[in-house]
C-alpha cells in the first residue's frame, strides 16, 4: 500500500507545482478549450493558487489519515479511509472553484 500512496503523492504534488499560467492554456482541463475571451473573463492566477493549496493539503491530509488510521487499526482499514480521504473533498473543491469564473 506505501508505492500506490507514494505515488498518488508525487502525481497530486507534480500536478499542484508544474502547472502554472502559461502552461494551463494546453494542459488543464476545461481551461483549454475555452474561447480567448472566455480565458479572458477567468481569473487563472487565483484559480491556480487555489488549485496548488488544494492538492497540497489533499496529498498532506490524506497521508496523515492514512498514517494515523494504520497505526490504529489494519492496513486494509487505513486502506478504505484513505480512499474516503481522497474522495470527500472534491464537491468543496468544484463549489469553490466556480467563484473563479467572472
């Protein structure tokens, strides 16, 4: 279980430090296929700011969760809790991610 959660990791932290504003135009979704003045009316930088603390914190959480609930119980448990971890946050993710689009 410790390789999948390392990687998880390295691909939420590798998403949250390698996009940036002059590469979302080609890599993130959704932001790629809007028209200019679309892109033009979205406000990228806060929106990415927002998008690194979010996978920062989800990477981080999800591994103290796991940590802890391994410690506490069976790996197959801390397995499931860690899976929840990882799901739970992504309706908070998606409302607040809507005030980004003026």
């Amino acid at each position: 279980m410790i390789p999948v959660l390392i990687f998880v990791n390295i691909i939420l932290l590798g998403l949250a430090y390698y996009l940036n504003p002059e590469n979302a135009k080609s890599i993130l979704a959704g932001y790629n296929t809007m028209s200019d003045t679309e892109r033009d009316k979205f406000d990228i930088v806060n929106y990415l700011k927002f998008f690194k603390s979010f996978f920062i914190k989800l990477s981080f959480y999800s591994t103290l969760i796991f940590t802890v609930t391994c410690f506490l119980y069976t790996e197959e448990i801390a397995a499931i809790a860690w899976c929840i971890s990882l799901t739970v946050p992504w309706p908070y993710y998606i409302i607040k991610s809507q005030k980004y689009s003026k």
